[in-house]
C-alpha cells in the first residue's frame, strides 16, 4: 500500500511540445494527494511521457520505462503520449507497465491513478480515437521563471509520407486567441520573461476558430510583461511575407526561424508530401535575411528517404550550402509503421545513410561556425538563465547562440545588453557586458 500522499515523478521525451504538456499535467496534481519530485528520486508513480516520431525514439522510449521498472518495481508505472497511442499493445505487455494512456487520454491521469492503490496484474490501456478529435488542451511550461513554453496549436493535417504525428495526435486545432493571451497574461504574472509558441504545427493555427496565426502573434506581443517571444518550429508553406515582417518589426518576437526543411531536392519532396518545393525554400529564407540580416535560421534535414540518390542528396546539399543557415538537425530517415513512407521500395542502404547524414552534419558544422562568426563584434542582448557551469553564466543571444560571461549572481534571469568578443573552445560566444 502507498502512504496518503504519494510521491509521483514526470519523465519526458520528444519535443518541446511534450515538455509543455507534462508540466502542465504536473501541475494539476492536487497538493493533498500527491508529492512532486524529480525523475532521479525514488517514487511512487512515475509517469513517462513518450514519443514515436522515429526508431531511435521508440527505442529510448522503451529503454526509459524499464529503468524506471528496474529502479523501484513497486512503483506504479504509467506510459502516456504519442507513443502510447500508436503502440498501446507493445507497451501494455512490458511487464511491470500498469497504465497505458494515449495522447489525449493522458490529460486525465489522476483519475485512473486515484482508483490504483498498487501495482497491477495487467496493465490498463485507455486510447481514445484521436483521427476524429477537436478538443484542444491547453498546455504550458512551468518551474522556469526565464522561460516558458506556451501551447498554442495541437495536431497536423499535412499527411506527410513519413510522419506519424497525425496518427498520434489528430487534426490540427486550436483554442481562441482571446483564451491563448488570458494565458499568456496568466504566465506574464508568474514573472517569466521568455514565452517560446509552440505546438505540432503553429503556423497552421486558426483552422478550428477561423483566426490566423499573424493575428494571434500581434496579440501576444501586446501583452506587458512578457519581454521576450521566440517561435518554435514553422513549416516554409506558413513562414509567408506577414509572419516574417512581423518578425522584423518587432523588438520583442526574436529573429529566430526553426524551419523543417527536410529536402532540398523537388524529387524527394514531392515524394514525402510536402506543401513546398526548392524555390520556395529559397525565397523564404533570402527573404528573411534581407529583413533581418542577422537572423538565426535553423533547420531539419532527412538523409536517406526512400529513393534518394546522389543527385537528390546533392540538391538537399548544395541548399544548405548556398542559403544562410544557422545551424542543422540532421536525422535518418526512419520507416514509421502505418506511413505510406514505410512501405515504398528502393530504400537506401545504411552506409549510405551514414555517409551522407556525416557529411551534412559536417557542413551544419561549417554553417554554424560561419554564423558565430558573423556575430562577433556585434552588440545584442542575452537572456542569462540561472544555470552555472565552469564559473560562467550563460543565455541565448536574440538570434538563438548561446553565450557565455563570468559569473555574477546578478545577472541570472535578466536581459543584458552585450557585446559579443569571440568564439570559446566549447563553440559558445564570449560576451562582455555593455552597459
């Protein structure tokens, strides 16, 4: 039996999105029944919050609920999220697994925890259908009082040809912007100085209220308190001229962009399903930089999608190369059980795979020294968090670089004008304070 009030501890994987959801769920732990702790302690319930977007993510999801098993066996495990709804079964039959719930079933997890006073002899699994879902939860980061991740969107319609994200969490949708910015005001009051929008597909916010995602951020921005915004990731199909000169305009929307690129051969990108070609990608991202020169740009690329050969490689290379990048998440591709991707013949052989994601990692290097280069002797402003390391405090530059600067209690959680003195070995910027 476990004590009156039990100690229950959040783990999360996958996005950012995720992180803001399971916040949010912790924090509607009612204080009389449960104890928050962190995921290193020893629990009663640990609760696992999941992602499937590829192989690897459903090996490390797998990976994380048996050490969490192996770590107190008496505890109750609970498996929630995108995994949990595509592979109920799987993980319903790891044994010591007690509940299984999906990715909009895990908003009520403290109903099914209140009625488990132990472990279970057999897991119980709650996934509702998401393909036909409209209900859209709020969510958002907590415990961070320099950055918070607000949930503005969930779902995608896209359908693209390797992705499961619509199987896992259904159609695009969305609250009213009245309700986001009553939030976002909420959050303002905690003292939070950065809100990061994110969601599946932010750019594609408005389908279920009619509103558009420009109107949305002109809102947001008008909200006191808040001195910082930064975008998640926006696909190149919504980044159009308005999002961008809002961007522009702005002091306190960061020129930031994460753009899931993917492809930079028409080939392939028809192939995948994506809504944009190579001359699109091209005008969007000159384009950013013409309205701000020294924005970050960041981008996701797959290597090795069905098909692809040495001259669609090539495509995706020489646009990387030629387009002022920032910096690369490169990935694998991986075939996901139920896309349209998984089933398609001539796949690509491992080495391959290896040898062209190394050399696209290896010029995302280049990309990303260049950009620091170009940065150094310019004047910005850092959001030092509270984190120490090796005596020096560190933040994010307006355009996403990370910078360093001798620790001084009084700058943790403060905007500081800087200017930026070179590269560190580590590949942070070195700042000194000009003000």
């Amino acid at each position: 039996m476990f004590p009156a009030k039990r100690k229950i501890a959040f783990f999360t994987l996958g996005c950012k999105l995720n992180f803001a959801e399971s916040s949010y769920i912790s924090s509607l732990a009612p204080d009389n029944k449960y104890i928050k702790v962190t995921p290193d302690k020893e629990a009663d319930i640990y609760v696992i919050n999941t992602c499937t977007v590829t192989a690897e993510a459903d090996r490390k999801c797998k990976q994380t609920i048996r050490k969490f098993i192996n770590r107190n066996p008496e505890a109750i495990i609970a498996v929630v999220g995108c995994y949990s709804q595509l592979r109920a079964e799987e993980i319903a039959s790891i044994p010591g697994v007690d509940i299984v719930l999906g990715a909009q079933d895990k908003f009520k997890i403290y109903n099914y925890l209140d009625k488990i006073s132990g472990k279970l002899l057999e897991a119980e699994k709650v996934i509702s259908d998401i393909k036909t879902s409209n209900i859209f939860i709020p969510s958002w980061s907590a415990g961070d009082r320099t950055r918070t991740f607000l949930k503005v969107q969930d779902g995608c319609d896209s359908r693209c040809s390797y992705c499961t994200v619509p199987l896992a969490r259904g159609r695009s949708r969305n609250a009213g912007i009245s309700s986001i910015i009553e939030e976002a005001r909420k959050l303002a009051e905690t003292g939070i100085t950065e809100l990061v929008i994110t969601g599946v597909n932010i750019g594609d916010f408005g389908k279920t209220t009619g509103e558009s995602f420009a109107t949305l951020l002109r809102q947001i921005e008008k909200v006191e308190g808040i001195k910082r915004i930064r975008l998640s990731s926006i696909e190149p199909e919504h980044l159009n001229e308005e999002i961008i000169s809002i961007v522009a305009q702005s002091h306190k929307i960061m020129p930031h962009f994460h753009i899931p690129v993917q492809s930079g051969s028409d080939r392939i990108l028809s192939l995948m399903r994506r809504r944009y070609n190579r001359k699109l990608l091209e005008a969007r991202i000159t384009r950013i930089i013409d309205a701000i020169p020294l924005a970050g740009i960041g981008a996701d690329i797959i290597v090795g999608f069905p098909s692809e050969s040495d001259k669609d490689f090539e495509d995706t290379y020489s646009l990387v190369n030629d387009v002022p990048l920032s910096y690369l998440h490169v990935f694998p591709f991986s075939a996901r059980p139920g896309t349209e991707a998984a089933g398609m013949e001539d796949k690509v052989r491992p080495d391959i795979i290896t040898e062209r994601r190394n050399k696209m990692k290896a010029l995302g290097n280049l990309k990303n020294t260049s950009f620091k280069s170009r940065n150094i002797n310019k004047t910005d402003e850092v959001l030092f968090e509270n984190k120490v390391k090796d005596r020096m405090i560190s933040g994010f530059t307006r355009n996403y670089l990370r910078a360093v600067h001798p620790f001084n209690e009084n700058l943790k959680g403060q905007i500081k004008k800087v200017i930026i003195t070179g590269i560190n070995p580590s590949g942070n910027l070195t700042v000194k304070l000009s003000e």
